[in-house]
C-alpha cells in the first residue's frame, strides 16, 4: 500500500534543504544567476516547491534578487561581511563561555582531538575547513542551548558564502594558536576567558577576511581615498 502523498509543505522543505546545502558546499557559487526551471530541473522536483524555497533564502539572505538579472546565490559585500563578523563575535563569545560552563568531558576531548589533527592538514585547504567546521560545531553544540545554536546555524550558512581564507597568509597557524586558547579556557571552566578567546577568535578572523578583500576587490567606493592613492 502507498504512502500518503507528499504535501506541499514537504516538498517546499525538501527543495529548501537541498538548494541550501548546495549553496553552503559551493556547488551553487556566490553570484550565480538562477531560476526556477533550471532548480526544478537540477533537483528533480515542480516549480511550485522551488518557488517556496527561494522565498525562504531570500528571507534568509542566501539569495538576492538583482535588477536585470533575476534571482542569484548572495556575493556579500563589504558591509555585510563586517556585519556578519559582528554577530559572528557575539554569537561564538556566548557559545564559549556556555561550553566552559557546560561542555562534558568528553565534548572537550573531542575538541581537543580536532585540534590537534590541525596542524597536519594546514597545506590542504579543503580538509582545513572541514576541521575548522567540525571544531565550531562542536564548540556550539557543547553550549548546550537550542536557541543559540539555531542563530549560529543561520550565520554558519551565510558565512558559508565567503571563500576559506584558512590557508592565505599564516591564518591556518594563528587560527590553531586562538583554538588551542579556546580549548583550554573551555578545560579550565573559565567562561570569562573562553568568551574572550572567542572573541579574539572572530576579530582576527574579522581582520584577515577585510584584508583579503581590499586587496581582491578594493575599497568600498564610500571609503573617503577609495578613488585613488594621494
């Protein structure tokens, strides 16, 4: 005997999942114009689904709507990303100092597990950001806190839009020295230090990103000197 038919609603969720994760594993890049048919097409599924999901990432930011050119995967701009880094600061602060309170013996171990995998990979930019996604998941879930661990779940999928930086410039050997602060403040039970940890954590990676974009991409033009040197 068949199943009940799938609803509406599921279908939407289902074509939402799907386009997101596509969006989050860069299969669909930053700046890709996209339309319903070829998302239809792509996941197998009606237009009517598809039409639900972009609402949905639009709502959240993963896609924009540009004039001329339709419905494309969100390219952050320079105001954006220090927006995003904002929160990023705040949200990891708390999900720090949380995880110092109630992270358990063995959320530790596996953290410190992932951290000192790091330096083996630091040449290989793809396993790097698979660790680096892995030890901040971990960190999140060991705050124990549903509601904060959705916010961080949506900044994560709309970080996910900017490139890894982890192998530029000696970010992977400074971002394993944050982590190993990290990780211990979290050991020790010091919320304090390990919100501050985090802190750090994001602002150096704040810095770093900020950098690589002036230098790929320039000066926003409402930089004062943005139109040229002295």
């Amino acid at each position: 005997m068949d199943g009940a038919p799938t609803s509406s609603r599921e279908l939407g969720l289902e074509a939402y999942s799907r386009i997101r994760a596509a969006i989050r594993d860069g299969t669909l890049a930053p700046g890709e114009r996209l339309t319903e048919t070829d998302l239809a097409g792509r996941f197998g599924v009606s237009r009517t689904p598809v039409r639900q999901a972009i609402a949905r990432l639009e709502a959240e930011g993963l896609l924009t709507h540009e004039p001329r050119r339709g419905v494309t995967v969100t390219r952050p701009d320079h105001q954006q990303v220090v927006e995003l880094y904002v929160m990023r600061e705040v949200l990891e602060g708390a999900a720090a100092r949380l995880a110092a309170q109630h992270a358990s013996d063995t959320e530790i171990a596996a953290m410190a597990e992932i951290v000192e995998r790091e330096p083996g990979v630091f040449a290989d930019a793809t396993a790097l950001a698979a660790e680096n996604q892995r030890l901040h998941g971990l960190l999140y879930l060991a705050a124990h806190n549903r509601y904060l661990l959705r916010s961080l779940e949506l900044l994560g999928a709309t970080m996910s839009l900017l490139p890894t930086l982890l192998t530029r410039g000696g970010r992977a050997e400074q971002a394993h020295a944050e982590h190993r602060a990290i990780l211990e403040a979290v050991r020790q039970r010091d919320g304090d230090a390990a919100e501050a940890a985090a802190r750090r954590h994001a602002r150096a990676a704040q810095k770093h990103r900020l950098a690589w974009m002036v230098g790929t991409v320039g000066l926003p033009l409402a930089v004062p000197g943005a139109a040229g040197p002295d």
